[in-house]
C-alpha cells in the first residue's frame, strides 16, 4: 500500500484551524459536540455490525459457496469488539488522532476483506471479488463520518476506500496475470476479466461522494459554529436579561429596534436593603459584592417563582416586573405573592448575615400596579429593554417609604385591590391608611404587608 505522510496520523488529533480562531468557552462547546459525535458514531458502527450479522446469519446460503474456513464471522466479530472499545473510548475523553485513523482503517479493511474472500468462497477468479454488490456498502461507511461535521474525517475514510480498493484490484491483476486486463465490455460481462474503466468507474464515484459529502460538510460546520455562538449569545442573553427579557428578544418575527414599545397591564416590585450604603463605605469591595450575590441569591429565585422578571439592579435594589414582558392576567396577584414570600426569607438573609459576622441589613420592598410601557429605548448600536410607566415610578417612591413609615413591605390599596380580585388574599385583611409620600401631590391609601 502506499506510505501514507506523517502528519495524515496526526492532523485528526489536532483542531481545525478555525477553532483557533473562536473564543475558548465556544471552542470548547465545539469540542464537546465533536466528542459526542464520536460516541454516535460508535453507536451507529455498532448497529451497522449488528445488521450485517444479523443479515448473514439469516441469509440462505448460496448452493455455489463453499461453506468451509467462512471469514465473515470471524472478521464481523473482531470488528464488533474493536468498535465496542472504541464506544467505551469515547466516553472516556476524547479520542487520538492516530485512533481515529485505526478506526477508519478498520472500516475499509473490514469490507475489502470480505469482498476479497468472494472469489475464494465461491472458487472464482479474484477478478469475481471485484464485482460484488458489496462495494457499494463502502459509502456508508464514508458517510457515517459525516457525523463528526468535520470534512477531514470524511475525506480521510475517502481516500482510504479509494487506495483500498486500488490495491484490490492491483492483487487481482497480480494474481490474474495481465493478461486478465481487457478492453471489451462483452468480455467483462461475459467472462472473468477485469475492465480498468469499469474499475476506474468505482473510483471516481468514490471521489465525487466524498467530495460532495467534503462540501456539504464544509457548509454543515460553519452553520454549525453559528449554531453555537447564537446557542451560547442566548444562554447569556438570559443570564444578563432574565429568561423572561431574553426570549422576548430573541422570539421576536422581527429585529428589535430603537423605539419598540407595547402597552401593558402589569405590576412591578422594588426590592433594597436598609443601610446598604454606609455599609458599603466602610467594608472591602470583594466583602460587599459578596454580600449583594448571596442577596441577589436568595431573592431572585423567589422572584422568578413567581412569574416575575427581573428588569434590572440598581445597586443594592432590584426592580422587577410581572405581566410587563409577556402579557398576565395575575400581574398584580404574583408582584403581592413574590413580596410576602420574600418577607417571609427575611429571617433567613438575617441568619446569613449573622452567620457571616455581618451587620443586619433588612430587606425593604413594595410593590405598584398600573399601566406600563415595556419599551426598547437607546440607538440602533446599544439598545436596552425597559419598563417604563406611573407604576415603576409609584412602586420606587413606596419602597423608598418604607423607611419613613417604619415598615418593610408596602402597597397601595389600588394595588391590592386588583391583587384579591384576581386570587390574591391576606388571611387578615390589613387596614389601609393615609400616608404623605415623597414626590406624590395627594395623600395614598397604603396597605402594610410586613
């Protein structure tokens, strides 16, 4: 057989140049997908083998073959264990280059032995091996590697099938003799020839499917890396936005621009931490970062229990929203519900706080609900969803209130009106009460919910 070059045993263990090119946190998701293509493939190697066994033990045999020294057991087996070591490889880590060229080996010299013991078994000509309908099982084996998305492995089994199948039909002329060799497509059909055109035939099917299969490939891959990056941009799109923000961003019929705006119903609760500030001045900025993660910690995923959205942080304030990016019939019932459930974790960020030998810091929180505008604001080169409206403005001033008024969680009574009218009820109705709010003209009924 010809020497194959050094670098064909090693260019399969490498990256493809592009790779290279990707940043390392998506190139390792490439890596990832391309490991588990090769545990598909082993799978698909493992079925593949099953069929053919199954298909030779099930087979009648022909009444022209000897039935004596039969290679395909043997060979069916051997393959069958290689191909389950090869499974169990892939789940271990990631497979060398040099394997991977084995495995590729494996698959032709599997096949072109077979073909090759035709002759024997049915005490023909070699020249009667190169006839079988058995050759064109080799292009399953080349597109099974199309698995990989990477057109190297496919053009790699190309070019073994179509050296294989040179040197089998070199040892036929070996064996034959050239004078085995004609011209005459009667004397190919009707004899024991061997038609090179016919030969060449095979081998220039084998180059155009693995070229074809090459480009195809090499289309599949890119659309692949875009796949991805989107796949990781939306994974970060809902780690920066919430899931809630990300999903009307990218589910949307049409680009967001600058100046999208729909009108909704909703609710939206604000949520600070008493005495954050001088806090803050006075500890290490790791200390009060720190400090904010274990409160976003405990508070978020109460939040988002409850349908709502967080819209942004204010430094130590959250601002979240219910049935302002997906329309709610229950807006103002699950900003109340979030409200009371994050009062009632209360005690327990006291007991982080403690536990860390930190200052009580109370959690302080209301909650408004009215019409809003959710809203795509900024330029068509940065752009920014928000919620806008008399509901985020009154649900701030009341949070901020809750200093003033000796509380920690307040409402007002409009609020929690709507809230009962659509399931949400206090077992003891508070009382309402006047209360001056900064920055409003009038005096609010206001319910306290802690």
């Amino acid at each position: 057989m010809v020497p194959l070059p050094r670098s064909l045993f090693t260019h399969l263990g490498l990256r493809p140049q592009e790779m290279d090119r990707l940043p390392p946190r998506i190139a390792g998701m490439m890596a990832l997908e391309e490991a588990r293509s090769e545990r598909v493939i082993s799978w698909v190697q493992i079925g593949l083998t099953l069929t053919f066994a199954a298909l030779y033990s099930l087979a009648p045999r022909p009444v022209d073959a000897a039935m004596l020294d039969q290679p395909v057991p043997w060979a069916l087996g051997t393959y069958f264990v290689f191909t389950l070591v090869r499974l169990a490889l892939s789940y271990r880590g990631t497979l060398p280059g040099w394997f991977l060229i084995l495995s590729m080996l494996a698959d032709v010299l599997l096949l072109y032995t077979l073909i090759w013991e035709f002759h024997r078994s049915y005490g023909q000509p070699p020249s009667f091996s190169l006839r079988v309908p058995t050759f064109a099982h080799i292009f399953i084996f080349i597109a099974v590697r199309a698995l990989r998305f990477d057109p190297r492995f496919v053009i790699t089994q190309g070019l073994f099938a179509f050296l294989g199948w040179v040197v089998l039909v070199s040892l036929a002329v070996w064996e034959m003799g050239p004078a085995a060799v004609t011209r005459s497509f009667v004397a190919y059909m009707s004899g024991a020839g061997i038609l090179i055109g016919a030969e060449a035939d095979k081998l220039i099917s084998i180059v155009v499917v693995t070229a074809v299969l090459a480009a195809t490939l090499y289309r599949a891959r890119a659309t692949l890396l875009t796949a991805v990056r989107e796949g990781a941009a939306s994974r970060d799109l809902r780690r920066y936005f919430g899931t809630g923000v990300a999903a009307a961003i990218t589910d949307r019929a049409t680009a967001a621009t600058a100046g999208d705006a729909e009108a909704r119903d909703a609710a939206v609760l604000m949520l600070d931490l008493r005495g954050f500030t001088p806090f803050a001045a006075t500890r290490a900025p790791a200390e009060t970062v720190a400090t904010l993660t274990r409160f976003h910690g405990l508070t978020i995923p109460i939040i988002e229990s409850h349908g709502g959205v967080v819209d942004k942080f204010m430094g130590d304030g959250v601002m979240a929203t219910f049935g302002a990016v997906r329309p709610s019939p229950t807006a103002a019932a699950d900003a109340l519900s979030a409200l009371c459930a994050v009062m009632d974790a209360a005690p327990e960020w006291d007991r982080i706080l403690a536990a860390s030998s930190r200052p009580t810091l109370p959690i302080n929180g209301a909650a408004a609900s009215g019409p809003v505008v959710a809203a795509t604001v900024g330029t068509d080169h940065r752009l920014e969803f928000t919620v806008i409206g008399s509901a985020v403005n009154l649900a701030a001033k009341l949070e901020k209130h809750n200093k003033e008024a000796g509380t920690r969680a307040l409402t007002d009574k409009a609020t929690y009106d709507r809230a009962c009218a659509q399931g949400f009820c206090l077992p003891d109705a508070p009382p309402s009460r006047l209360h001056r709010v900064t920055g409003l003209d009038n005096p609010l009924l206001l319910i306290t919910l802690k």
